[in-house]
C-alpha cells in the first residue's frame, strides 16, 4: 500500500510543513535525514526526540542514493537544489510529495485562510481515538502509520500548493485575503480554493458564514456547518465558560450528540463542529468522538499557555486580523476578569500595509498594545511602512519594544499578556519572562 523504504533528505527539514512530514515518513520506516539553519526552531524537539540527523546546509549532503524533498522557499539557486538536481536523484516539492502520499489512504485535508492548524490538529487527535490515523499538522507534529484509515492533513493555500491535492474529503474553514506577496485579491484567493474544491473526491464541509463558500460549485456534496439553521450541521445549544465550550451537535434535524471542548472562543465551537461533521459521515461512533474531543490539549503556537509570576502568557501564531480577533475572543473567555495586554508582531511589510487599518481596529479589542519591529520574510526584507507606522493608528497603546528591553511590560500585574505572530516575536516573550522571573524568582 505505501511504497517502498528508501531514505529521504529534506532540504530546510526545520520547516513546520517538512519536520512533520519528515515524522511521518520516519514512522513508515523509512530513513530520514535533512538540513536547515543551525539556529533552533520550535519544530526541532520533534525530529531530535525521533533520532532524525539535521545538518548545516552543504551540498556535499545530497547523496546518489538519496530521494530528497525540498522546502517551497528553497530555489534552483540553492546550492543543496542545485547538487540534487545535478545527481539526477528523484526529487520532489513538498507539496508534491505530499499529494502522492495521501493517495495511500482515505485523505482528510484541512484548507482556509484561518483556523487550519487548529482544526487539522482537533481533527488528528480526535480520529486519532477512534481509529488507526496518521496526520500532518502545521506546527511541525507528524505521525505515520502504514495501515492507517485516514490520512488528515493540512492544505496550505500560499502560491496554490494546495492545488497538488486531491483530498477524499475537504474541510473549509473560511475563504479571506491573505498573502497579498502573491495574491491580487479576495476574487483571487477563491479561484485558488474553488480549483482546489473541484478536486475533491467524497465530501466538502464548509463554515456556512462565509459568503466565499457558499459561492463554491462543485461536482461533490458541500455540507455547511455553523450556528445557523441554513446549516446542515448546526451547533445549538453553546455554552461558553472559562473552563471552555460545549455544543449539541445536529445534522439537519438529527441530533448527533452532545460535545465539549477545552478550548476558548466562538472559533473553537466552529472547529470541533467541522471534526463531528466529518465523523458523522464515516459513521463513526458519536460517543467516542465526544471522549476524544473533550481531551485535545491543543497544538503548538496556538493559544498556548503558562505562568509566570503573576502573569498569564499566551504564545500564539495569529498573524491576520482575523486570527487576532480570534485570539482575543478566546482570551476575554477564559479570562473575563483580566486584563489583556498585546504584544504584536507584524509579519511581512505587504501584509502589513494591506492590513494596516484592520491591524489597529482589531488590536484596540486588547487593553494594551505593544508592537514589535516588522518581521521581514526570506521573500521581502524590506517594505516602505515600519511598526511605528501601525502604532500610530492604535488608540490603547502602539509603543514599539525591543527584545533588548522589554521593561514596559512590567507595569502590568495579575494580567494575560499574548504574544502574536508568525516570525521570531518568541525572542521577545522569552526575554519578558526572563525579566519576570528575575524580579519574582520565588514566584514561578
């Protein structure tokens, strides 16, 4: 069923996408090796703890014997690309390789401009419980298993690798305008999703809110999910706490069962309804959906939690409008009583002008707002806007900090503070909890 052992060599391996396809193909027994910056990443604890080598970047790496697999952002240039090339070795894209290896089961891809981590993560955990399921998820956590029944995994849409997928079964999320390096705009962006959606095999499930999806024409089911009756699943019933969410889950007028999860804001309600949806439709056992749900722990970088001193610190990848609302809405949940302070890094200058408006009407939501210098990409180090720029449309805030003094921060007490972004902004959290534990270093 999966082919055959051979060993693989992932260029720039440390990639979320790469690391965890790297696990999976570990645990399907092949043998894996790759290279990357030295510097450490988040997604390197992984393939350490799976014995996978990581090596500086040399083309001496590339050997005859090697099938090796190269990072979207890694061109012909490069001179590990350029060595492979020049051996002839079979060589393939990411997203390439993947679209072949998810031929291999009953495939369960999560697309969306917002949201796929978290969902494709809900989902993993939850089939994970009921039946033997590897996945791919994008903050780098991959798990392969030969005989699997399904394969759940997650479908980026940037520069439309998404389109080498031809999923059984497609989850939606929401269809926004992102990535404006390399789209031109939100009519852009559906063609993308609509292509890819004609490519499913089995079953579509999109959010019913989204003007963009219910556009979508397609030669397969789409089942809508959502809180209204127009949906056909339709969670009812909601209740929102600081311990987390809980909903009855109904297909059409069909009560599927009652579920709950230990996650914040009216998203995750959203995301575990897209995970019944599924589940009902491979009839699998409504019960042992609900155990699974109700024990997710979350995903890396998405919403993720600790204390120091007197502080909450919440570490988080938002980097759209859309998702820092997101974020927000589940902090103000889980901690009503609290003040809620941001600390935003802006990541890319394109998006950053393209958004600039909506930057500062979304993270005035927050009670303080911090900004960080703008995180400039492989594809774009430099842009005509600065942090400053975005500070000076915040009404609650804007001042920007440094990594170097993050001392601000310490006028705020008994609070949540969230760092967002999708670049390096965890040097800062990092240097704010060292600041933390050295005046309270009886407190954590």
């Amino acid at each position: 069923m999966i082919m055959e052992t051979k060993t693989y060599f992932f260029i720039g391996i440390k990639g979320s996408g790469m690391s965890a396809l790297a696990l999976v193909l570990h645990d399907l027994g092949n043998t894996v090796l790759g290279s990357d910056i030295t510097q450490y990443t988040f997604t390197q604890r992984g393939l350490e703890q799976a014995g996978i080598e990581v090596l500086p970047f040399d083309p001496a790496n590339i050997k005859p014997e090697y099938t090796v697999i190269a990072g979207n952002s890694f061109t012909e240039d490069h001179p590990e690309v350029k060595r492979a090339l020049e051996l002839e070795v079979p060589f393939f894209r990411y997203h390439d390789f993947l679209g072949h290896l998810i031929e291999n089961f009953t495939s369960i891809g999560v697309a969306g401009a917002h949201g796929k981590t978290s969902t494709t993560g809900l989902l993993a955990h939850t089939l994970s419980g009921v039946a033997k399921t590897s996945y791919l998820i994008g903050d780098g956590s991959g798990k392969g298993i030969p005989d699997s029944q399904f394969f759940v995994f997650e479908a980026d849409e940037y520069r439309r690798h998404f389109l080498a997928y031809h999923p059984d079964y497609l989850i939606m999320t929401n269809i926004d305008f992102d990535h404006p390096d390399y789209y031109t705009g939100i009519e852009d962006v559906y063609d993308a999703f609509e292509t890819e959606a004609k490519q499913v095999k089995k079953a579509i499930f999109a959010w019913g809110d989204d003007p963009w999806l219910r556009k979508l024409k397609v030669d397969v089911p789409v089942y809508y999910y959502g809180v209204s009756d127009k949906d056909d699943f339709v969670a009812k019933n909601v209740n929102r706490t600081t311990s987390g969410s809980s909903f009855d889950a109904f297909f059409h007028d069909e009560l599927i069962g009652h579920f709950s999860v230990p996650l914040f804001g009216e998203h995750s309600v959203l995301n575990a309804l897209a995970v019944v949806a599924v589940s009902h439709m491979e009839k699998l056992d409504a019960e042992l959906i609900a155990t699974e749900l109700a024990s997710f722990e979350g995903v890396k970088r998405r919403f993720s939690e600790k204390k120091v001193a007197d502080m909450v610190i919440i570490d988080d990848y938002a980097h759209h409008p859309s998702e820092i609302q997101a974020t927000l809405d589940a902090a103000r949940q889980k901690y009503p009583d609290k003040e809620v302070i941001a600390v935003f890094q802006p990541h890319t200058f394109s998006r950053t002008i393209a958004y600039l408006d909506d930057f500062a009407k979304i993270l005035d939501q927050a009670d303080q707002v911090f900004l960080t210098e703008i995180f400039s990409s492989a594809r774009e180090k430099s842009g005509a806007i600065s942090a400053a720029d975005l500070g000076a449309k915040i009404e609650n805030g804007g001042e920007v900090v440094h990594a170097e003094d993050m001392s601000p921060l310490l006028d705020y007490h008994n609070a949540v503070v969230i760092f967002m972004g999708a670049g390096d902004v965890q040097k800062y959290e990092r240097a704010y909890e060292d600041l933390l534990s050295d005046i309270s270093p009886k407190s954590n």
